[in-house]
C-alpha cells in the first residue's frame, strides 16, 4: 500500500514567547520574524519610526521559542513516512518534537528534512513541535572569541557577524537599522508519503546556431526499484517532450532530450521570455505518488573576457547577441522580509523592466531571495547578478564553517539552478577590498588552496576553490566570478580588468559627478548618490512636525551612512545654490543625486560602443531601501520613485542621444572661467538592427531662450545596431558665446524618440529665474512646455499613479507630452517643481 505525497504547509495556530518568560501569545502566520509577531501583539512598537529602533535592540539578545501542536495525520497508514521540512530558520534554532530535540540549525539559508517517523505520539496524545531561537548576536560573539587568531575586520556592522550564517545587514548597514531578526522565516511543512521526488535538474546544451538543444532530464528520489518516473514537457501548454523511464538501483532516473528550433529566453528589449513547463511524477503501477514541476527557459550566457587595446573585456552575450548591462543592485526589500508581498516584488522588478534596466545585482549582504523573486525575474526578462551570501569582511574558514558553507551552497543551487534570469555567480561583495585595505595576505601566483587557509586571509579558499567546484558540479551553466569587484587577483581599482565598484564619487576621493564616466572599468557593478526620500516617507517615520528639517536628529538618525551630512552638503554647495525650504533642499539632492547617475551611465554606455566593448555595463548602488530612510536608492521602501530614476530610464531608453561638453573643474582654478570647450553629440542604441533617424542640436541662450547661432540638423543618420554611432562635435567659444544650453533630439520617422540638453557647470551659476514654465493638463496626458531653459522638473510622486517621466529638462520650443496613469477628472492636478522655481 502506497500514500500520494500529502504536503501540510504549517502557517497557522502557532504560538511563542521569550524563553522562560511571560506567557504564550498568538503568531499571525508563519514564515515570520519575531519582530513582527512582537508588532501584532503591541510588545513592541514600530522599528521604523523615530527612534524605536533603539528600544527593541533588547529583542536581538533574547531568546525565543516558538511552539505548534501538529495536525493529526493518523489516517495515512503505518506505511507513510512523515518529514518535516524546514525551508529556513533564523538562524541559532534547536527544534525538539514531543519534547525531544530533532534538529539543530545554525545556517539561516540552509534547508532541513527531519524524518519524524518514529517519534510521533499516536493521535490520542497529539504531537507537539517547539523551535528555541537562541540570540545570534550572542552566539555571534561567543564564537568569534573562540577564534581569536583570526583577524575579524572588515566595513559595516559588528564584525562577530563575519561568524555566523545569516544576513549581515542584520547587523546594521550604511543604509540600515540594527535589527537582529529570528524565527521560522520561511515556510515550515509537515510531508506525509511513501515515495517522493528529492531534486530535479536539467542540463543542456545549444548548438552554435542556435537551433539545436539537446541535454538531460535527471531526478534523484526516495522511491523504491521498480517505481517510474513520468518526464513531460510543454510550452504555452502545447507538449514539447514526453518519455517515461524506471528508477535505477540508486534512486534516480535520466531521459535525454532533443529540441529542434528552440524557442529561446532572452533579456527584455533583445528578444521573448518562453518558459517551458517541466514536470516528473513519479508512478506506482501506474499511479501517482509524488510530482515535481519548473519553469525554466533556454538560453546561452556568456560572460565575454577577452584581451582588447583597453586591457580585458567584461561583458555578458545572451545567445549571441552583446548586452550592455544596465541595471540596478538590489537589497532585502525590508528589515522583515516574511512581510514582503507578492505584489510587492512585481512592483520593484516590473520598475526595472519600465526604466529599461537589464540586470540586477543581488548583493551578498542580503538574502538568497524567496523563489518568486527569481520567477519573476524569468518572466521579466531581467538578468540576475547573484551574490555569495559575504559581504564587506574578512570571513573565517575554521573547519566547521566551511563545512556549514558547502550544505548552504548546495541547497541554494539546487533551489535555483533552473532559473534562465541567472547568468552569473559572484563569491562574494568587497572583501577583496578588506584584503587590500587591512594588507591582509594575497598571492595570486600561490596556487595552493590548503596553503591559503594558512594565512591571515583564509576567506580565500572559499571563493577560489569551494563555491566555484560547488557551482561547476551543481549549476554548471552559469559563469562564477571570485568576488565583486575581482580582476585576475589585481587590485580590486584597476580600471583595466574585472567589475569595479566606483565609489570615488561621495565615498573616497569625492571627486565631483561630472567626470564619472573618466572614472569608471570594464564593468561598474557598484556607484551611487544619496538623495532624500520624498517628503511623505521622511513624515512616516518622524513623530514631530517640527523635526521635519534637513538638520534635525530623527533626519540623522535615519541616514546611516557615515559622514553623510558632510558629503550631501558637499554636493550640493558645490553645485547648486542652496535652500532652506525643505520641500526644495529635498529637491536639491534628489536633482544632485539623477545628474550624478546621468553623468555616469551616459558617458558609460557611450563607452559601449566603437572598437572594444570598454564598459561592459553599470549597476547603481541601489534600487531600493529596507526602511524608509536616506540612502542611495533610487526608489524609497514606499516604492516612491526619486527623480534619479526618470534619469536613468532616459540613458537607458533602446535610443538615446547624447551630448556633453568637455568638463571644465571649476574649484581647482579658483572659478576662472574656461575660454573654451568642445562638446560631442551621440547616440546609443540597443537595437539589434540599424536604423535610420535625424538627429538635432540647438543652441539656446539660459537668459533669453532664444538660439544664439545655428542649430545642426543631421538627416538620415543611420544609428548602429547595439553601439554608439558619432553625430558631431565642435568648440563652444566662451568668451564670446553666452552662456547657453546644447539641446539635443533624436527622431525616428516622425516620433522624437529621445532627448538630452548640457549645461554649463555647475549649475549654481546660473539664474534660473522667470522661465516662463507651463504645465497643463487634458485627460491623463500632461503638456509642458517654457520659455527659456528649465533644469529638472519633477512631478508629485503620488500613491496609485504612475506618469511616463519626471525630473525633465525644457527647452522652448519642443512641448513634451506626458501620460498620467491613475488620475481621475476630479483630482487635483499633479504638483511641479524645477531648479529655481519661485
């Protein structure tokens, strides 16, 4: 007698409380964090706001015990075997079933299987099941004093974290709040079956044409001989493959597979998404006892690194095809991710696919995300850069550890392997840099990985031999990159070779925005600026009206980053005149912050094109926020966009034309003018074929608004496929030619397609007074337009709206039209405000 595979997912009725203290309270669902529980039963109050992060840091140093009677299953049969699956506990747990302990967990990204068989009561006495959660933060110190060879250093956060398997910017980040979370995080089952399916995978293999897959179809399972497994394959539900097979004396059963013309996943803007529907079940005289299904696409991901006249290249070739990677870096959506919904994440990747970002980086200070977030990134057609779970640290690799390390590897890549999104493994963030920053030892011509766990930088060992052999023997499709950044074992700042993170601008030498494209290597997968939110997310964390100022204690509080009042008053001194009206000062940096990523992926996706591949793709530092605070995201944990945003969609639209004058630093020669300055126009595209445009360039005076020589029209360019392609160039003469914007645009057929307008720098020179500036409005369509050239127009972010753009630059005489979605006839119109605006 055989049990179909019954899967219990235990989200109700739980109860917990801190060890030894007080009494049992209610648990709304799990997967949770106990913070979350201590919220719903007003223990308490909000991290988020003001300053109660401060008063629950007591929660982090408790233990806590979480308990759940088990649903009766005594109606299965004696033949069943009965497992609970736990998909994640945070972190320190001891699980104990009918008061005897099962398990003992100290990796929160670890997956258990506990067989629970024989230690079930009968249904009469019922069966209890309790998890100890003991304070990782404790836990974190008692085993780094046990080490004390090690050298514990690194940036961020206390560095005992550096000893334990959880995520790190629990301890606190340069963007977050110190909040050390526990509990059954993700979701906790009870299984009841006589056989089952264990692990699925596919390998596979294109030709180099494209035309062709072939590979196999592999199932590991808990079945007895004799059993058979079921392969079906489909796409749009039409059957593609189907073939049933026995299972062999170890378990496991194989089909090899053949595709002719196969339909192939691609990146957004470069191709579809097809998802094939793969399913195994597994059978006993012909019944069904247990089933497995994926999604999964076909692709070929190449990451091209290639000697060229510039050093060795970076860049990624999705079937063929070179994608500039511009996108962002991504963060735990919150402190308390079991809060994160599904509408939630669609909403942060859908942005990444409306503001024509390609890839996101998944930062190895977080999490592994939760498999929706992979899925949907599939369905988008958004590349995922995925981090090893290090973060800014140098990382023991005492026995243990390692050995904690490898299960977690393994796990996450067998959990993640079908996902098409996925196309590179990097072993961890920064800690390279901890490697050059302490002189901590590294010999790259040493090739000897025992040899490596003798030094000071032991960490080694694990991103050049573990998690590469675990990713080559599990996840073979996907290229493995030992850190991020990481070039051949140079310094992590060689422009020449490998990803960088370009932090030269806000952190180290605060060089100013403008040359950021001078700064940049062969692929920039870390750089930023920090704005403020707006205005109604600074008001749902501050408990006084009159702390709503830029200098306040609360505002300081809920910026992280060290030095920040410094570096924001920096940038913005150095580039605009200054505002004491918050709604403006808030203005200001946001304007700071979208200049300063323009500046940046402008000049690097110009830098996409000609004879090498130079910049291989930007990634900002970040997409998002875990709380609402001040940081370098370009979207807040509202999901408010900030005017950067608009500005990077704009550079990152499939065309985009250019122009930019030389630049001119105006502190290092005492603010003495430029006698002149040359400029060039160009216009990138991401279209995989050629196509024919016209391209113009105005001259327009910042006083008047009217042209001040004649302007350059070019008929019938054609713009390359997936390069930059050369308008023109000239000399701006300064001592004779006012001050004046170069305003350029790009049609094709009779659409403008894209726009850019140049400024003189910086902007604080310049009077923005009197533009002359309209904004009316018809249905859901908004119609601008100005007198004389208008810096940075940015519109209300309002909630359940959505407009096409914002943070706009105007020139007289091209009326731009935007769409509003969302706002009704009777609701007020949209607020505005540019640079200068009265």
């Amino acid at each position: 007698m055989t049990t179909k595979m019954r899967s219990h997912e235990l989200t109700d009725d739980w109860q917990f409380r801190q060890a030894d203290a007080g009494e049992w309270l209610p648990v709304k669902r799990v997967p949770t964090n106990v913070h979350l529980d201590l919220i719903d039963n007003h223990v308490i109050d909000d991290p988020f706001f003001a300053f109660n992060e401060l008063k629950c840091q007591w929660v982090g140093e408790a233990t806590w015990v979480y308990r759940l009677a088990l649903p009766d299953i005594s109606q299965l049969g004696s033949h069943s075997t009965h497992v609970l699956a736990f998909d994640g506990l945070d972190t320190f747990a001891i699980v104990r079933l009918n008061g005897k302990e099962i398990l003992r967990s100290d990796n929160m990204w670890i997956m258990h299987r506990v067989d629970i068989t024989k230690h079930l009561h009968s249904s009469n006495n019922g069966n209890f099941l309790e998890i100890e959660f003991a304070p990782a933060l404790v836990e974190a110190r008692r085993i780094k004093d046990a080490h004390p060879k090690h050298r514990w250093v690194g940036f961020n956060g206390e560095m005992s974290r550096l000893a334990v398997r959880k995520a790190q910017y629990h301890w606190g980040w340069d963007w977050g709040p110190v909040l050390m979370t526990c509990g059954p995080w993700r979701a906790v089952r009870l299984e009841s079956y006589t056989a089952r399916i264990d692990d699925i995978r596919v390998d596979y293999e294109l030709s180099p044409d494209l035309r062709k897959a072939t590979g196999t179809i592999r199932v590991k399972t808990e079945a007895a001989k004799g059993m058979t497994v079921s392969f079906n394959v489909k796409l749009n539900g039409a059957e593609v493959f189907a073939e049933r097979t026995c299972i062999d004396h170890d378990g496991q059963a194989s089909v090899e597979f053949y595709v002719d013309q196969p339909k192939l996943w691609y990146p957004h803007g470069y191709g579809a998404q097809p998802l094939y529907d793969l399913r195994a079940t597994l059978l006993h005289n012909g019944q069904e006892q247990h089933s497995v299904s994926r999604r999964t696409g076909l692709r070929r991901a190449e990451l091209v690194q290639e000697p060229d006249e510039s050093g060795k290249s970076f860049y990624f070739r999705i079937n063929n095809i070179d994608v500039f990677c511009g996108g962002s870096n991504w963060i735990p959506a919150d402190s308390f991710t079991p809060r994160v919904t599904s509408e939630k994440l669609r909403g942060w990747l859908q942005m990444m696919v409306d503001g024509y970002q390609t890839m996101i980086r998944n930062w190895g200070g977080g999490n592994w995300e939760e498999d929706e977030f992979y899925d949907l990134c599939d369905e988008l057609g958004v590349l995922v850069w995925q981090d090893f779970m290090f973060g800014c640290g140098n990382y023991p690799a005492f026995p243990e550890i390692l050995s904690s390390i490898e299960r977690e590897s393994v796990c996450q890549m067998k959990r993640l392997r079908h996902h098409p999104s996925l196309v590179i493994y990097a072993g961890n963030n920064e800690d390279y840099q901890v490697q050059e920053s302490y002189g901590l030892t590294y010999d790259y011509e040493d090739k000897c990985p025992e040899s490596w766990l003798k030094t000071d930088f032991p960490a080694r060992y694990i991103y050049e031999k573990l998690l590469p052999e675990v990713v080559a023997a599990h996840c073979p499709h996907v290229v493995y990159h030992p850190g991020s950044p990481w070039g051949d074992g140079k310094i992590s700042s060689d422009p020449t070779v490998g990803d960088m993170h370009q932090w030269n601008v806000w952190h180290g030498t605060q060089e100013k925005y403008q040359i950021f494209d001078t700064l940049g290597g062969r692929f920039n997968s870390e750089f930023g600026m920090e704005a403020f939110p707006h205005i109604d997310t600074i008001r749902s964390f501050v408990d006084d009206i009159s702390k709503i100022n830029p200098q306040s204690q609360i505002i300081d509080f809920h910026n992280k980053a060290d030095g920040h009042e410094r570096r924001i008053a920096t940038y913005l001194v150095e580039n605009f005149r200054l505002q004491t009206d918050f709604k403006k000062y808030i203005h200001l940096t946001q304007l700071s912050q979208a200049e300063a990523l323009m500046f940046g992926y402008r000049g690097w996706r110009h830098q996409w094109g000609g004879k090498v591949r130079h910049c291989g793709g930007a990634l900002v530092w970040q997409l998002n926020d875990c709380w609402p605070t001040i940081s370098w995201a370009i979207v807040d944990y509202y999901q408010r966009k900030k005017p950067a945003y608009y500005a990077m969609r704009r550079v990152l639209a499939p065309i985009a034309v250019a122009v930019k004058r030389e630049h001119h630093d105006w502190s290092v020669v005492h603010a003495h003018p430029a006698k002149s300055s040359t400029y060039q126009c160009w216009v990138s595209s991401s279209r995989l074929v050629d196509v024919e445009a016209t391209v113009e360039l105005r001259f327009i005076s910042i006083q008047t608004g009217k042209e001040i020589k004649e302007r350059i029209t070019k008929k019938q360019v054609t713009i390359a496929a997936n390069h930059s392609t050369e308008i023109c160039e000239g000399v701006i003469d300064h001592e004779h030619e006012e001050p004046h914007v170069l305003a350029a645009r790009i049609w094709i057929g009779d659409e403008v397609v894209a726009r850019d307008v140049d400024w003189p720098q910086p902007l604080k020179y310049l009077d923005f007074c009197d533009r002359g500036v309209k904004v009316k409005r018809k249905g859901n369509e908004v119609t601008v337009t100005a007198e004389k050239p208008t810096k940075g127009l940015v519109f209300e972010e309002r909630e359940g709206l959505l407009i096409s753009d914002s943070a706009i630059d105007v020139v007289p005489g091209d009326e731009q039209v935007l769409t509003v979605r969302g706002l009704g006839p009777e609701d007020k119109d949209l607020d505005w405000l540019y640079l200068g605006a009265p």
